[in-house]
C-alpha cells in the first residue's frame, strides 16, 4: 500500500509539472493562433501557476519524504527542493524580477527539476524494492 501510494504521489507530480512545462511553452502559441481561447482566462494568466503549485509542492514533499525514508539518498531530495525552490521564486517574484521570458524559461526549468527528481525517486524505490 505504501509503495503505491509513493508511485501515484511520484507520478501525480511528473504530471504536474509536465504540464506547467507545457502551459508555459504551448499556451501563448495557442492563444496567438486561437484567440477564441484567450475568454478561458484561468488557462491564460498567473493564477493557473499558482494552483499548479499549490499542487506540485504538497504532492512533491509528500513523495520525496517517503521516498527518502526508503532510499535515504539525499541527492533526491536537493534535486527535488531546487526545482520547487526555483518555481516558488518564481511565483513569488514573476515579471518583476525575471521578466515574461525568464520567468517562463524559469519555471520550464524548475518543473523539469522536479519532474527529474522524482523520476530518480521512482527509479531509486524500485531498485531496492
């Protein structure tokens, strides 16, 4: 029970952020060339990272954590917090500090850390399992 509640945690979170990855990549693409879609305002402005993150960083810290207790690797662990440390900067400072592009290629890179992070905490659970 344990190992699959890690696994759905672990996978829930490669969701999210893979599609934070692709909210910030595709999303201006598909407004530009389906300007209907631009009335879908939740899909379209900051409050949908924001709920992303609400997401990625219980889910995130729940899995981690556990895995932690089963691999004991801490380079897990500080792959995993960099990238959330990287999308909680980013939320918080936004177009202030990074500017539109920075804070997209940011955020690219913080979800893409932790959707690393916690590939190698499925991978590592599963080896010693």
């Amino acid at each position: 029970m344990f190992k699959k509640i890690v696994n759905i945690a672990d996978r829930s979170a490669i969701l999210l952020s893979t599609l934070c990855v692709v909210h910030c990549l595709l999303m201006p693409l598909i407004l530009i060339l389906l300007p209907t879609l631009t009335s879908l305002v939740f899909f379209s402005d900051e409050r949908f990272h924001t709920w992303l993150l609400y997401a990625v960083i219980p889910i995130s810290a729940f899995a981690i954590v556990l895995g932690y207790f089963h691999h004991r690797n801490w380079l897990v662990v500080l792959i995993t917090s960099i990238g959330m440390a990287v999308l909680v900067l980013v939320a918080i400072l936004g177009h202030d500090v990074f500017g539109e592009r920075g804070e997209v290629f940011a955020s690219v890179v913080g979800s893409i850390v932790v959707a690393y992070g916690h590939i190698i905490n499925f991978k590592t659970r599963r080896q010693l399992s």
